[in-house]
C-alpha cells in the first residue's frame, strides 16, 4: 500500500487547484474544448448541454475560444475512447481543456489547463480555478476574470457547438476517421491463454495520469487522498475476494504505474480493465448495438480483458454490464467459462 500511498500524494500535492483573479495566459491565445460533468440530482435541473448553452457567452466575454463542448464522462468512458479523443483534439489544434463541474449540491467549479498534446489530455500540476454556488456567480466571476487581459482569440463562435461521438452514434466526420478503430479492437470473445499468462488488476489509480481527468467528475471531485486510498483498501480486500471464488488462475494487483513492456517482461500479458457509464454508451463505444435496451440512460460498470501484446481487448460473449460494480464482476469472470 505504500506504493499507492507515494503515487496519490504525488498526484494530489501536484494536482491542486488554485483559484487566481486573473485568467492564464493561455486560455486567452488559443482553442479550448470545455468537458463538462453535471450531478443528475442537482436543483434546478441542469444537463450538461444546458450549461454549456449558459456558460458559452461568459467563456467569450472573458477571452476564451471554445470550439467544442463535450460531456466529460463521454470521454472517459474508457483508456482507449480517451486516447482518440486526445488524437482528434491533437488534429484540431486545441491549446486549453477546460472542465466544468456541477456537483450533487448545485456547486459548480470550472478548471483551465494546458492540453496536454496526448492521451492523458491533461497534465498533473496546477490549474486555474473558480468557484460558485449558482450559475449566474459563476458567469460574473468568469467575465471579470477576464477584466484588463488583452485576448488574441478574435473569431470565437457564438454559439456553442456540439460534435457527434468520436466513437460510436452519429457517422463521422472525414477528419474522425482515423480515430475510429477504437470501437473494432473491442472483440466479442473470451481470450485464450489465461492459464499461461497473469492476469494484471489495476487499483483505482494505478493507471495514473491516463485517469487524471476522472477526478473532474461530479461524484469524484474535491475526494481527499486518504478517502481514496481507504476507497482503494477495501477495493482490493472486495475483488481478492471475487476472484479467489470465480477466478482460478494466477492474478497481480498492479499499485503503480507500469509500462506494457513491463508488465510483458513479468508474464502479465492480460489486464482486468473496469469502465464505468451509460449502458448505450459503453455498447456503442464497444462496437454494439444499444436499441433492445430498455434504459439506454442506465449507469453500469463493465469489465473487459486487455491483450496486451496484440493490443486487443476482450468483452466476452455476452453482454454482463450492471449497475453493482461486484456483479459484473462476477458476470464477466462466470462467463470467461463460456466455450466457444
């Protein structure tokens, strides 16, 4: 645990947010793409479009050149969804992320950072940050934050624009071409060879900075590091387990970060890889049809299996996502039994 420990204190003592009066530099020359996550029980009701269409004149007025409004958690429906969208953001040029987040409360909390030219999107170290307990707070603060600053972005839009998923749902765009193989990596099957190789299971946090921009989600944002390391402990104590009842081979808790070269080199060539949203999300971004769901709006957890020297990944023969983290756990490790 001491490694877990180490890693989140590097994280979290790199990763704070400091409120400043004035709005860095960069937000004011250069592209932004606005990520925002929004409690569905917040008052008054608030989707994550709503906000943008409210927080978009503010964003201008104070300099900014938001090109791009996404749902946060469309994004990090998983490693490899974030990893296109990092590509795309790439292509276009995007200088600033910008999170925006709406917690259970009402409280909303904006970030400005740096894009960091790569999968991980963000960097871990400082962000420029507000914070308000309505919307209209939350625009005056912004506008005068830009107050005095001289701002080279001269054609922002002046509406918000909304992009079809990189991945799954609407056809793409000829630029989003090139990102799409993300979905067919993603195959129905159970993988061979279990027995051969360890199986690698990762704790919350253990994929490191590609899971930083999870921390700006509504349920997950302003967590201390020794909530999430008690989070972690009985983690690992709930999955050994699982797996010493449903698993019958050899298995590696992974507490740090760990190259696939690593992990290859020490027979790890599988990973247990946990992914979190809507239902219909989750199936489309995974190369499956949603329209027999009953609830595309439902929030499940889905395993799948990581082969990492063919960089493929295994979902199973059968659709076993759930809402109880545990019993899909349980759905997908009963069903890798399935003989094909």
């Amino acid at each position: 645990m001491k490694y877990i420990s180490t890693l989140f204190l590097i994280l979290f003592s790199t990763f704070q947010s400091f409120g400043q009066s004035t709005l860095p530099e960069h937000f004011l020359d250069g592209k932004a793409v606005i990520l925002i996550s929004s409690a569905p029980n917040a008052r008054p009701p608030l989707d994550w479009k709503n906000i943008a269409e409210k927080i978009h004149p503010a964003l201008i007025e104070a300099g900014g050149d938001p090109i791009a409004y996404y749902e946060l958690e469309e994004i990090i429906l998983s490693e490899e969804i974030q990893a296109a969208y990092g590509k795309s953001f790439l292509q276009r040029m995007v200088r600033n992320i910008v999170t925006i987040t709406r917690k259970g409360n009402g409280d909303f909390f904006i970030n400005i950072m740096e894009f960091s030219g790569n999968s991980h999107i963000i960097n871990a170290g400082t962000q420029w940050s507000l914070q308000a307990n309505n919307m209209e707070v939350l625009q005056e603060k912004l506008i005068a934050a830009g107050k005095g600053q001289r701002s080279k972005n001269l054609m922002a839009l002046d509406v918000p624009s909304f992009l079809p998923p990189l991945v799954g749902g609407a056809e793409p765009s000829p630029s989003q071409a090139n990102n799409l193989p993300v979905s067919s990596r993603f195959i129905a099957k159970n993988p061979l060879n279990l027995d051969v190789f360890k199986l690698g299971i990762p704790l919350s946090g253990a994929s490191g900075e590609a899971a930083l921009l999870t921390q700006f989600r509504y349920d997950l944002l302003g967590k201390s590091s020794d909530q999430i390391l008690a989070a972690q402990k009985a983690e690992k104590a709930s999955l050994e387990s699982i797996l010493e009842q449903y698993y019958p081979y050899e298995t590696v808790f992974l507490t740090t970060i760990r190259s696939d070269k690593d992990l290859i080199a020490n027979k790890i060539q599988f990973v247990l890889t946990r992914v979190e949203g809507r239902e219909a999300d989750l199936m489309e971004s995974m190369g499956l049809s949603s329209e027999t769901l009953p609830d595309k709006d439902r929030i499940v957890v889905k395993y799948y299996i990581k082969f990492l020297v063919r960089n493929e990944l295994y979902i199973g023969p059968v659709w076993d996502a759930d809402p109880n983290g545990k019993q899909a756990l349980i759905n997908f490790l009963q069903n890798l039994k399935i003989e094909e």
